[in-house]
C-alpha cells in the first residue's frame, strides 16, 4: 500500500489506475479505524481494481467547543491495519494540504432540508463541514463507488442527496453498522468513554430496539414513545440530546402514515457524544 500526502502524488499515484481502466474505491475516514472501517475498506477491495482510504481530521465538521483537538488520531497504528486489508493507497493530507493556508478558503457545500435537525440542530456546522470535504474528495479521487457507514445516517443521506444533486458519478455504497458483543455501535470516539460510561453506552441501542418493536407491534403515539425513550436513556446514565422517530429519507419527523421509518438518536456519556439509529419498515 503506497501512502501519500499531498494532491498531486495523489492525483499522480491514481493516474496509472485511470489509464489502466481500472475501478476506483473511496472509504473517506478520519482515522482511528475500527472494525466498522475495515468493513468498509474491505467491500471497496472486493468491487473495485483500486483501493483509496482518506484519512483526514476535518476541522469544518467540528463545531468551536467540539472535540477536533481530542479526536484520536494514530496514523501508523492505522496504516499498519489498513496495508492488511489490500487497500492500495492511502491519502492522509494535513490541513494546510487540504484547505490552504488558514482563511484562504471560501467555498462551502450546504445540503439543505434533510441537514437541518437531529444532529444537525445540537452541530450547526458540522454537515457543511462533511459536505465539503467529501466534494473535495470526490473532486481528487473521481471514485467510481464510495463507501460510507449506515451508522452515521444522517450523514448517509446527506451524500446521497449530495451525489445526486451535483451529478457526480459515483456508486453509492452504505454498510450496516458494527456494533461489539453488548450492541453497542463501533465509533473511533468510544475509546474516550470511561469504564463506567462504556457499562451504560450499549442502553442507547437497546432502546432504540424496544421501541422499534413497540411500533412494529402497533404502537402510533410516536411523539410518546420518543419521550418516554428519552427518559430512560437519562434513567441509564446517558443524556439524551435527541431521540427522533423519522421519515427514513427526508428524515422529517415520521407520522403515522409513514412506512420507512428510521429511529435516530445521539446521547453524551459524560462529554462523549454518540449516536446511533435502527431502521424499520411497518
Ligand atoms: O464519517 C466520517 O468519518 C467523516 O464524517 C467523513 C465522512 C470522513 C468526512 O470527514
């Protein structure tokens, strides 16, 4: 696996793929892989001739009182992983590579609607930062498929809506979330938790399991159940900052009408935010 920093290797190390008419995979990621990563890298090794994996720390995405200078960073732990994996090349530019020098750049991508609540509404930024970087990627790579993490759902629709709305021509792949042996979501964010916070954490997806069934088992008063599923994830240690049950693709608050439906939550365990979401069909 080659490894390279800056536009121009990269442009100059995926030239070679390109004349050969071979398929190019994107996994963008912000390093400290896990599991869920390998995942992704994996499924983009088997469908495409060509492996990219972006590792990159977004500043955009990070609201001011947000955790960008914690964020685990350990790139050689993840090189080591990803060379395992059959990746064949890894972009991991810095900030100044990726942005210019600071202030020098004014474009941002803002997709609208289905950005505006759920995590959007507690990080007000942080989908135009998302937006943005994953264009630019788009831009430098011109993968042929991408792969992203259903974990982050909001985030998923917020691609898919991004790809069709500024035709790019890209395959867009979302994969199931891995979660470990007590449910609980793999996230680079959960090494963070303290051994008390990661006892508490795996309640957010057992909740989000009992009311999925409770409305696969009838139950309509669905602004109740969101409440009532809130007070218990506070009763388990864990602040609820939203538990929203909604429309699974223009992630409006669901109605009783509504067939697909995906239930979308995030809570902080102490200053650890984490999110999670289980889809459903009635
Ligand atoms: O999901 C992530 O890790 C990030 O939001 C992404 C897509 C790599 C953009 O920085």
């Amino acid at each position: 696996m080659l490894t390279v920093k800056t536009k121009s290797d990269l442009r100059q190390a995926l030239h070679g793929a390109r004349l050969a008419g071979h398929s190019i995979g994107l996994v963008p990621t912000m390093g400290n892989l896990h599991e869920g990563h390998l995942q992704l890298v994996r499924a983009a090794v088997a469908d495409c001739q060509c492996t990219v994996t972006s590792i990159f720390v977004n500043p955009l995405q990070f609201g001011k009182s947000e955790d960008l200078n914690s964020y685990p960073r350990s790139l050689v732990y993840d090189t080591n992983l990803l060379s395992e994996t059959g990746c064949d090349l890894l972009f991991a530019p810095d900030i100044t590579e990726m942005y210019g020098i600071a202030g020098s750049m004014k474009t941002n991508i803002l997709v609208s609607s289905i950005t505006q609540n759920h995590c959007g509404k507690t990080r007000p930024k942080h989908f135009e930062g998302v937006a943005t970087v994953v264009t630019k990627l788009f831009n430098l790579i011109s993968p042929d498929q991408a792969y992203f993490g259903l974990k982050d759902y909001q985030q998923y629709r917020l691609i898919e809506q991004l790809i069709a709305d500024l035709d790019f021509n890209i395959k867009l792949n979302g994969l199931p979330t891995a979660r470990d042996d007590s449910g609980l979501a793999l996230s680079s964010r959960n090494i963070r938790l303290s051994s008390e916070q990661r006892r508490a954490a795996p309640a957010l997806y057992q909740q989000l399991q009992r009311t999925a069934e409770l409305i696969l088992r009838g139950n309509q008063d669905l602004r109740r159940l969101e409440s009532e599923a809130s007070r218990s994830l506070a009763a388990q240690g864990l602040e609820p900052d939203y538990f929203n049950i909604c429309h699974a693709r223009s992630l409006e608050m669901a109605c009783q009408h509504d067939k697909d439906l995906v239930i979308l939550a995030a809570v902080f365990a102490g200053d650890v935010r984490l999110i999670d979401n289980v889809s459903l069909t009635i």
